[in-house]
C-alpha cells in the first residue's frame, strides 16, 4: 500500500488498488466517453466518481448535496400534506 497527501487537509492518506471485474462493455464505454470528456484517463474518472460519492459523511453535507443535485431547474416542488 502506498502513502499519499490529502491536498484538502495536508495529511498522509493509504492509498489501495481495486481491481473491478465483469463489467459489461456498454458500463465501460461509458465510463470511456465521460472520462475523454472531462480529460481524465479511465483510472482518474473512476477514481473521481468513487470520490464524489463517498467524499460527504455529515448529515448537513449530505443535504447540501441532495439539494445541489436536485435544486433549482433540476428540482421539483412537492405538497406536503398537512401535519396532525
């Protein structure tokens, strides 16, 4: 296991390889196109992706999340019923 900075806090970071079997040719394309489309190799892309995905933990963190994805042009607006 090699050793790394987190450029966000200035410390040390384990970093592990993770070798990802069976993935179906149409994921892989994908995962090809987007990364080509962002500039990254495939490694980096999928790197970012399973960083953005696990990088939130606090409950604050995840619903600022929730709302940056689903705010705005992209959101929708619910009635709430009333309460009892």
């Amino acid at each position: 296991m090699w050793s790394s900075v987190d450029a966000d806090t200035d410390r040390r970071v384990a970093i592990s390889t993770l070798t990802v079997r069976n993935i179906d040719d149409a994921t892989i394309k994908q995962l090809r196109q987007r990364a080509a489309r962002h500039g990254r190799s495939v490694s980096e892309e999928a790197r970012v992706i399973l960083h953005k995905t696990f990088a939130f933990k606090t409950g604050p963190e995840v619903l600022a999340h929730a709302r940056s994805l689903f705010s705005g042009e992209h959101g929708v607006e619910l009635l709430l019923p009333p309460r009892r």
